[in-house]
C-alpha cells in the first residue's frame, strides 16, 4: 500500500514509518519540521496552507493524519482551530481532489468530558477544552468525507495520553519529575488513567489502513487502566527511588488548583508557558479512562503489554536506576 503520513516527524509518525516499511509499503512524509527518515519520501509543508497537499498526496491509497496542535498551552488559542479543523478539511479535500479513498485521522479522548469514566465510542461529545473542541469540530468533517462516498475508508481513532521512547508528552513530564526528585503528589492518586503506548498506537495505525469501506470509530487504550499512585509507583520502582520521602506528600487539589489559576494569570500577562497550569492539574486529577471493548473485538492483538511498555519507556528516557 502506498501510505502519506501527515505530522511524520512526531514519535507516533517516526513509528507509524517503520510499521508500514516492516510490512512492505510504500510511505512518504508531510511535516512542517524539515525531516528525513530513512525509506521515506518526505515533503516539508503545512498542512494550513493546502498548496503543496495535493502532490504530496497524489497516487497514495491512504492518508494517514496525524499532524495537530496538541499541547495544553498553544497560543493564540486559535490556533487549534487552524490547524486540527482548518488543516483537517484541507488534507480531507486534497484527499477527494487526488481520489485517495482512505483517510485514517488520529483524534483524542479529549472529545470526551472529565470525570466521565470509560466513556465508549458512542458517547456525546462535550470537550473541556479548546484542543477537545477543536478535534470534535474535525471528526465532523471526516464522518462528512466518508458519507459522500461508500466507497470510501474513514477512521476515528481517539488515543488516551500517549506515552513512549522519544514522547514529550504529559507522560514524559511526569517522569521526568519523579526522576529528577521534583515530583509532588496533587490529590490522592487514586484516579485512573487510560494511557497508550507510541509502539501500540503506530501499530493500530497500521492494522487500520486494511479496513473495508466505511466509517470505524475506535478509543485507543493499553489496559489495565492504573492509578496516578500506582503509575508513580512503577515510576519510582524502575527509576530505583523506592525511598524517596516525596512519595509521603500530598498537595491536596483545593490548594493546587488555584495555584493553577495562578500560573494561568502570569502565563497570559507574559506570554510564557508554564509547566503548572490549571487544566493540567485538572487533568492530572481526573479519572480519564476509556472504554475499549470495540478495540478488543477488533482482532487487533498489541505488541507490548502496558507494564512492559512503561518500563521500557523509563529505561530508555531516565535508566534503570539512581544516578
């Protein structure tokens, strides 16, 4: 199959290239980042200005998209919608100009509210917040593109927090505090989190571009969903800091929250971004899981287990023990 990846220099993309080379395909890339991977074409555009869309996109059987803005603290706010839905209905019209039929769109849970757990696939949409608002305005237009045609192949896949060798997402971050012995505990821990592994998520990709016509909406998952307490736990076990005397503080959220708010206010005044902001402590607290029995029907089978897949994460990023 001949596969064009949009937003191919993140860690998913990188990953999603070497699936698709294991298994014989032929791959290209678009990125606004200059990048170069070994066994892929890759063009350097932005999928914003939709010029260079459609000959990066003609002759592929699918197009797998990826690039987004996704980080809690994008300004101008605006630029969610400019890129995830703007950008969205430019790859979904270069698709349909060129006659691609198959589009594989990478959402998020974040379409879902908070504190809702393991909403399944048909769960109304309520975002918390803009990057949510702006990835359900998206999905409209891919289910949209795919009704135009029966003939055509669109997927929803909507990834928990997603984690992995080369990630820098809010996983990563957390990590990267409990081994640098700056972590504090914000509520009790005991909310759970859905997370999914780079390695896993590329893989899916991969065993979605052979789906048969349709519209298929997935939550992307690796079970089991553990605690913010046990996570950290794992985290200091692999990191050897058992006996860190951090692990006995706890922040309790009606203190970190208007902290949050806080770092929300300096953060508009300077324009700076900070690593403590209020949605983050509102999503660190939260119980963000997800259903994924559709997953498992699939026939879809993960690579790596979820504890395995942490514990190769951390060894990778931080060591298997105290510096």
């Amino acid at each position: 199959m001949r596969v064009l990846v949009t937003g191919v220099a993140g860690t998913i993309g990188r990953a999603l290239v070497r699936q698709c080379l294991a298994h014989g395909d032929s791959v290209r890339g678009l990125d606004r980042r200059p990048v170069a991977l070994e066994g892929c074409g890759a063009w350097q555009g932005d999928i914003v200005e939709s010029g260079g869309l459609n000959e990066a996109a003609r002759g592929v059987d699918a197009i797998v998209h990826l690039a987004a803005e996704h980080r809690d603290d994008v300004r101008p706010v605006r630029l969610y919608h400019e890129v995830n839905v703007e950008g969205t209905r430019n790859v979904l019209r270069a698709a349909r100009e060129v006659g691609c039929r198959r589009v594989i769109f990478t959402s998020t849970v974040a379409v879902y509210p908070l504190d809702v757990p393991c909403p399944a696939e048909d769960h109304p949409p309520a975002p918390f917040n803009a990057y949510g608002r702006s990835k359900a305005e998206a999905e409209a237009l891919v289910r949209a593109w795919a009704e135009e045609d029966p003939t055509r192949c669109a997927v929803i896949v909507r990834p928990s927090v997603v984690f992995g060798e080369g990630n820098r997402g809010n996983v990563y971050n957390l990590l990267r505090q409990i081994h640098e012995g700056r972590f504090v505990m914000v509520g009790s821990g005991r909310n759970r989190k859905s997370m999914a592994y780079v390695g896993n998520v590329a893989a899916f990709l991969h065993w979605c571009l052979r789906l048969p016509p349709g519209l298929h909406v997935f939550n992307y998952a690796d079970k089991p969903d553990l605690t913010t307490a046990e996570l950290v736990a794992l985290a200091r076990r692999v990191m050897g800091r058992d006996g860190d005397w951090r692990a006995r503080i706890r922040l309790p959220y009606a203190v970190a929250l208007p902290l949050g708010w806080m770092a929300d206010a300096v953060a508009a005044v300077t324009g700076r971004s900070l690593p403590v902001s209020s949605i983050r402590i509102r999503k660190f607290c939260a119980e963000t899981t997800v259903n994924t029995e559709r997953l498992e029907r699939s026939g879809f089978v993960r690579p790596y287990g979820l504890i395995e897949a942490l514990e190769r994460t951390i060894r990778y990023e931080f060591g298997g023990g105290r510096e």
